[in-house]
C-alpha cells in the first residue's frame, strides 16, 4: 500500500509519521521526500478498519494539510515509465552502474543474451569479456559482433546531481546494441573482423567448435587449404573467415566459382590477359591473382575446374609464377589459395577427372565441415540468428523462438543445410505476424516417411545412423511429450538420461523441465 502526505516542512514530522506505523504493527517498505515537501509512504497491507484508522490519525498530526492512497511511489513512476521506454527499442539495450552490473535490460537484449527478466545478477564483462567496465564511463560507439550478427555499442554515460556538490555525478551507463545493416558492403565491415573474424560463425556445438579451432590454426599458414562439405555448409563463411583472422586481412579477398564460368571465362578472371588476347581485348586486364596481391583467392568447387586449368594452377602454387592469357611475359605474385569442395576429389582422380598431383597439392592443409543434421545443437542458435537478421532487414522487431520450435525444426534432416535452414526462416519472416515464431510459422520442406529411411541416411558409421533414428524418434515425441519427466515416463528410462539425449540432440533446448 502506498499513501501521499502533503504537509508542512516541520521537524520530526516524518518521524511522527513513522511512529503512527510502529504503534499499528505495519511493515514500512519505502519512504521518499517529493517536492514541496510531499511524504510518500510505502508500507504492507493491513485490514481495512486499520486503514481507515490509520488514515484519520495522520489527518490529526500536525503539519499534515492532506493525505490520499497513490498507486505508485515517484521512483517506481519513473521506472515504469523508464522501462516503459526502452522497452519500445526494437534493439537491445542495457543499463549498467559503475562496475558494469546490469540493473536494467529490456526484452531484446534479455533475448540476445538469454537472460531472464531480472538480470542483476549478470555483468557486463561476463555477458562480453572484451568490454571493459572503465570503458562505459565516456561516450563513444564501439563496434562489436555477438552470436554471428554486428552491432554499434552506443555507450551513454547516465549522471545524476550531487545534492551536497551540486556537480552531476556518473552513476552508470545505458548500452544500445545497434544492429549494423546484413547488407551494408564496403571496408567498414572489416572493423568488426580482424580480431574476431570466426565470431560471424554460429558453432554451440562440440563438433563446430572442433571444427572452428581447427580453422583458427590452419587460418594462420600460407599453404593451400582445401574446405569440404556437402552443399550449404557455410565452406564460403568459413574462407572469409580464415582470410579476416589471417595475417593478410589487410589484404583483398576474393572469390570464383570455378563451376559457373566456361573454360575461358574462367581463365582470364584468375590469370588475366594480355591486350589483344580476345577479340574485344582492346587493353590488358589483371586477373584475380594479380588483384589480390598480398591476400587470398577463393576457388569453390574446385571439382568442376578443367584439366588445363589445373595444370595451370598447380604451376601457380608451385612457385608463384603464371602468365597472363595472350602474354609472353610472366607474373610473381604472393597470394593464398583457399578451395571448397563437395566432391570426393580422391574419387575424382580415381577416375581421372583430377589432377593427383594437384589434388596432393592441395590437400596439405583440409577441413571438413558437418553436415547440419550432424550437429543438431546448432540448429536454434542458427535459427535464432537468421530470424534476428531478417527481423532487421524488413525493420520489424525481433520475436520470440517458441520453445516448441527446436523439436519442430530437429524433425526434418535439412539436406541443403544450413543455406536451405536460412531459406525456409526467411520465407516464414515474410509471411509472420506477430512476437513470437511458432512451428506452424514454418513450414518445413515436405517429406514422407519412406524418404526417412532412403540408402541416404544409412550412409556413415553404425554410431551416426543409429543417432540420426535416434534423434528422429525423439524429436517427434518430445510433439507429445513436451518435457524431460513426460517423455522418460514414455520412453521408460530415466529422467537423467532422457536430459542428457535431448541435450545431445538439440532436440528441445528451451521450455524443457
């Protein structure tokens, strides 16, 4: 119950004021002194006789011209309506006092960072280790990438005056995580990528993680490095990544599809050409090597390359050295060279469609990426990511996952990986409406039962095709069965072990018990 004491400014009135409390047993939970001397009392609820009781008897004190229950102290109008405020940014923000404690965090941020609703336990620092608390303490913008996506630190410094000073003092500081636009090319983008190039990279599972160590190290040599992976995997993300976190981040990246170009085409966009080299060659042109002096060069699908120009580029990566086409005279150049792969290259050369001695060239260094359905854990930090992106491409704000979504999205086996996942949450963002994305918002690619059991899914080791029924048959259950305790009792194992398969399997990571 709160009450407002319009009275006079006379000493030892609100100590009067507090007594009348203690002589009726009432637990005083809140005091505050407002303008012109305005009393407001904050105490727990007692009967209503004893109200009115006590009521009267603050009329009767004097200096007292008038008192009237409120609903709300000043401090906690302020709150709400402070609350009220951030909680209308469709952007994360955050409210941090001197040592970078969060006191105050809206519905975005709380989602960005899976935080509950009362965050006070949560540092600053610990939710992001690169920030430094004393770095809150001045204005400034700082930018930042987190769970894949980039954002601009708006750091405010909040002061409040000092009643004895008279002189603002800093109590804290307000946070804005402003998303940087997906689609904004150009070299600012490279401000968020040289100290932490694979922070782009969702990996929450064992496995990524595996994978993304790997890719740090190998990120740091100058041999060829060959990334294989079935199609969607992200080997392109991962190519820029080790590029960004290289030594020659400095320097251009570029990238060629060796599989969509003709035989010509596709020389003179690697090696150049000489004037005249062409019909329409009226001027020389450098070629991708040439251009990307000091960096990397990115050939996907170096499967489909043809036989001469594997020959040429073996020579390439042998000693540096080519020629443009049409030109006598040779090049040197210091580039790195990145290839993808979804073919089985040693299959390839088995048949003869590959160069051996360039296939060992190039498989010095390699990196194999699961498939999505062989981290499953992966899929809702995936999910959550996309549906954040393109929550900010079409300027709406970003919903809820539903906890039911994870076993909704473990059911189907996604064979175009994470490309086909990002494609289908793109085509429900365009149809939802809405703050929370639920399963029957997508709408997953059709399959039957029958396609479940294809020789496909009984390719790997007797281990990877039971896990794949396994998580089949729990992700379908857990339809029913919507919690740990509900689905061991049907399963007729323990609670324990039914957490641990769920876990395992990504199947049901938020909402179960």
């Amino acid at each position: 119950m709160r009450l407002e004491v319009q009275c006079q400014d006379r000493q030892g009135l609100v100590r009067e004021l507090l007594d009348l409390l203690v002589k009726r047993g009432i637990d005083l939970y809140g005091i505050e002194i407002g303008e012109n001397y305005t009393v407001y009392l904050r105490f727990s609820s007692v009967e209503f006789d004893d109200f009115s009781g006590l009521m009267a008897e603050i009329r009767r004190t004097s200096g007292v011209s008038d008192v009237r229950r409120v609903n709300h102290m000043p401090s906690e109008q302020s709150s709400h309506a402070l609350h009220a405020l951030v909680n209308s940014l469709p952007y994360p923000v955050l409210c941090t006092d001197l040592k970078g404690r969060i006191e105050l965090c809206n519905l975005p941020a709380q989602q960005l960072f899976s935080l509950g609703s009362k965050p006070v336990s949560h540092s600053l620092s610990a939710l992001i280790p690169t920030i430094d608390p004393t770095s809150l303490q001045s204005k400034k913008t700082i930018p930042i990438t987190l769970q894949g996506r980039d954002f601009l630190l708006e750091v405010c410094p909040l002061f409040l005056p000092d009643d004895e000073t008279l002189q603002a003092q800093l109590t804290g500081s307000l946070v804005i995580f402003k998303p940087v636009s997906q689609a904004k090319p150009g070299p600012e983008h490279n401000d968020y990528d040289t100290e932490g190039a694979f922070n782009h990279v969702i990996a929450e599972s064992p496995k990524m993680r595996q994978v993304i160590q790997r890719a740090k190290k190998l990120a740091m040599h100058d041999a060829p490095l060959l990334i294989i992976g079935e199609t969607g995997t992200g080997k392109d993300i991962i190519a820029r990544a080790c590029h960004q976190q290289s030594p020659r981040h400095n320097h251009p990246f570029l990238a060629l599809n060796c599989g969509s170009l003709p035989d010509d085409v596709a020389e003179s966009e690697l090696f150049g050409h000489a004037a005249g080299a062409y019909l329409n060659a009226v001027d020389s042109q450098k070629g991708f090597f040439e251009q990307a002096a000091g960096g990397s060069v990115f050939l996907d699908e170096i499967g489909e390359m043809s036989p001469s120009l594997q020959t040429k580029l073996l020579r390439f990566l042998n000693d540096g050295t080519f020629r443009r086409v049409g030109d006598e005279h040779e090049v040197h150049v210091d580039v790195r060279v990145i290839c993808a792969t979804q073919k089985n290259l040693q299959e390839l050369v088995e048949q003869g469609a590959f160069r051996e001695d360039l296939f060992y060239r190039l498989n010095v260094l390699s990196l194999q990426l699961p498939a999505l359905r062989e981290h499953p854990q992966d899929l809702m930090p995936l999910a959550s990511y996309f549906v954040a992106r393109f929550a900010v491409e079409q300027n709406t704000a970003v919903p809820r996952l539903s906890p039911s979504l994870s076993a909704h999205l473990a059911r189907y086996d996604w064979p175009g990986n994470i490309r086909q996942l990002k494609n289908c949450l793109y085509a429900a963002m365009t149809q939802f409406e809405g703050d929370e994305l639920k399963p029957q918002d997508v709408v997953l690619p059709s399959f039957t039962h029958d396609e479940e059991l294809d020789i496909l899914q009984l390719e790997g080791t007797l281990d990877e095709i039971n896990g794949r029924f396994e998580r089949s048959v729990l992700a379908k259950l857990y339809t029913s069965y919507p919690s740990t305790r509900k689905l061991a009792k049907r399963l007729g194992v323990s609670h324990t072990a039914i957490a641990n398969k769920l876990r395992e399997y990504g199947v049901g990571q938020k909402g179960t018990e």
